[in-house]
C-alpha cells in the first residue's frame, strides 16, 4: 500500500489522509502534502477535514435513534416535524428524506448565482428553506433524486424531536459516546486545531485557495469535520450497534441510476464490490473532497480524505482496498496522450449544457480546453472520446445518449464553435 500511495503522489497531486483497517486493525495510514500550504504546514494524521456528504451518515444515525428511543418514525409524514415555511407534501415521509426518494430536487440556487455565492454567510433555516427549497417532483418513493436540501429537513427534524441543537446532539449522542474526539461540525467561528485548508487549481497548474463558504448552512447534508481516525472509529462503532439499526442504514431502498448494482440506503450508498457487498459515500465541497468505503461481511475500511477539490479519493480508495483483499493492482500512471484528426475531434467541439450549467470543450492552437463555472483547464486526448487534464486526475467523456446527442458530464451538446 506504501508503494501504491508513493505512485500515485508522484504521478498526480495529492493532498491528504488515508487509512485502511480490517477490523480495529490498522493495515495502513499515511498523510501526504500540505494541510496549510501558505504557511508550510503538513498534512499529518490529526489534520480535520471537512467531509461534506460523508455527514449525511451521521444524520442519518441520529434519526434512526430518534426512532428507536420512539420520539418519531421513520414512516412518519416530514411534515409533521417541519415549521410553517418549510413545508412539503404530508405524502412525504421521513424514509423518503433518508433515502433521496421524496422527489425534492437537489439545491435551487437563484439564478445569476453560483452556490457557494449563496453559502458565504449563515443563512439559517427560514431563509435556506425560501432560498434553496425546490417544489417536489412527482417521483415520490420510486425514483432516486439526490437532494441536499432533504437532508437539511431530517436535520431539522432532529432538532424538533430531540429539542437540541443539531450539533448538540450529535456531541452527546454520537461524538462522545463512540469517542469521535476530533470530529465536529464546522463552524466557522470557532478556531478548529489542525482543520485543513480548501484547495484548487488556476489555470496555470498552481494551487490556489477555494473559495470560503459557512457550514453552518449544510451542517447535516455535509458540515462535518473529521480525521482518518476518527473515521475509523466511526466504522468500528456502527459494528455495535443493534441489527435493527443497521440493517436500515444498509438496506437496498432505491436503485442509484446510471450505477450497475448500486443503491441508496439511509445515508450510505451500497453496491456490489469485488463480490461483496461494500457501503460508503463520496464527499465534495470547494476545495474538499472525501471517500469512505467499508465491506462490513470482510470488516475492511478504506478512507481517504483530501484538501484539494480535484482529488480522485475513489481511484484510490478502490486502489487500497483491492490490496487489501490481495488482488492484483496496477500502479498509478498518467494515460498516454493520442493524436486525432481534425474529422475525430471537431464534432465533439462545443458548448454543453443542463440547466444553467454549460461546460465547453475548445481546441486553441494545438491545444484542447475545458472551461466551465469559471474554470479553464488544459486536456488532451486519450483516444477519441476521452480527455485527461494534464496536471490532475480527472477525465473527460464524451458519450452518446440513448437519443443520440452528444453529452459531456451530463450535458448535452448545445452547438459548435463557431
């Protein structure tokens, strides 16, 4: 594993902390980079990090002992828990908030605005409800639609049920009982020892700062801070707890689409991995990002979390795991660029989009650009459909969708250049 992670810091930038266990056992750990690069501190096994939907575990937790001490149900109408400006349909249930089936879209961000423009100062609930809360699609219950805000009511609800803060019960019902010494909610006016720096890139490959934005507004969707081994105490806590608990963390309540085998719990994604069945979630905030996998059946955990918004934490958690459990791996190494012709890339040339997002794939000179939410960054072709940026790990695909558009990210092709 020492080898692999070497691999892959000198082959891509990497910034962070991981950890793999089996059990309590501690297989590997290591920290890479910086946790402060302006002043030169490096990452070390106490540096936090904001997780971001790593957190959505931890409310789910909270809601199901709510449920099991009989404060509410898990069939019971969200409605029920909500204040006047944050209602939705009563046909709505705390099972379809848990599962990402409630039909609520994802974060209605006004328009003209980026989110993180939105989430510079606290919002507090009124005001994130109005702000961001969608209309419910008519999916409910049959359709997986993965929704932020969703999580933000269940936190809600365990405010209303338990009457404490969110944060508080989280301290005195999950932090402190399972030891979780360093993990906390990320608040931003209060100093946290070793909390990582957000990280990005410009366009010149340097690392610049992401932009800042206030926790306080996303605490149960994805506010947490933690460290690798707190995560793993974490792991190893959930092992105790009662089957009733844990069966409905884990059950296969929705399809996840576009993911073959893969489904939603409650607050943990759950899929077929190497022949068994593995659960974990991904996390992504400016200048963050996470990954937990765990293969309760085989008691292995593999964590990885990063400071830099572009760190593929799945490429190498699936990396570590896959050693792990003894199989062969191949060492990290930068794909090899391809030559196309002017009749392979220009049909792929253009502007994309969904919504308001719009991503481009641009050709200037001799050279292939992504530009998109402010961002340019130079790629080149790995074959004919798949662009790789030259400093990071992260791709680009060019697909064809079942009505035969052109899609990238998601998008679809809206013209040419021009």
């Amino acid at each position: 594993m020492s080898q692999y992670m070497q691999a892959y810091a000198s082959t891509f930038p990497f910034s962070g902390g991981v950890l793999v266990a089996k059990g309590e056992a501690i297989l590997f750990e290591g920290a890479y980079g910086f946790e402060d690069r302006e002043s030169k501190i490096k990452t070390s096994l106490e540096t936090r990090f904001p997780i971001a939907s790593l957190s959505k575990a931890f409310t789910a937790l909270a809601v199901l002992q709510l449920e099991a001490a009989g404060g509410l149900s898990s069939t019971d109408s969200a409605q029920r828990y909500l204040p006047s400006y944050a209602q939705v349909d009563e046909a709505i249930r705390i099972h379809h908030l848990l599962s990402h089936t409630s039909g609520l879209p994802d974060y209605q961000v006004p328009r003209g605005k980026q989110l993180h423009e939105v989430f510079v100062e606290k919002m507090g609930h009124k005001v994130f409800c109005e702000t961001l809360l969608g209309k419910a699609v008519d999916t409910l219950g049959n359709t997986f639609l993965y929704s932020n805000p969703g999580y933000y009511l269940l936190g809600m609800i365990v405010e209303q049920v338990s009457g404490m803060s969110f944060e508080a019960y989280l301290q005195e019902h999950i932090f402190s009982p399972f030891g979780l010494h360093q993990t906390t909610v990320d608040d931003p006016t209060v100093s946290i020892p070793h909390r990582a720096k957000p990280y990005s890139i410009e366009l010149a490959n340097n690392f610049v700062p992401a932009p800042i934005t206030d926790a306080r507004n996303f605490y149960p969707q994805g506010g947490l801070v933690s460290t690798v081994h707190d995560l793993h105490r974490w792991s190893v806590a959930l092992d105790g707890l009662p089957s009733s608990i844990i069966t409905k963390l884990y059950d296969k309540h929705i399809p996840v689409p576009g993911h073959q085998d893969t489904f939603y719990g409650y607050g943990w994604g759950v899929e077929q991995w190497q022949g068994k069945m593995a659960v974990g979630h991904g996390g992504s905030h400016w200048g963050y990002r996470a990954q937990l996998m765990k293969v309760p059946s085989g008691d292995l955990l593999v964590v990885v979390l990063s400071n830099f918004g572009f760190q593929d934490c799945l490429r190498v958690v699936r990396g570590l795991g896959e050693i792990a459990m003894g199989l062969s791996v191949k060492m990290p190494k930068r794909p090899e660029k391809v030559d196309l012709s002017p009749a392979q890339y220009e049909p792929l040339l253009g502007i994309y989009r969904h919504g308001d997002f719009r991503i481009e794939l641009q050709k200037e000179g001799e050279d292939f650009w992504i530009k998109y939410s402010g961002q340019k960054m130079k790629v080149y072709p790995i074959n004919e459909r798949v662009f790789a940026h030259e400093l990071i790990e992260t791709y680009f695909e060019v697909k064809t969708n079942a009505e035969g558009k052109l899609t990238l990210w998601g998008c679809e092709k809206e013209r040419s250049n021009g």
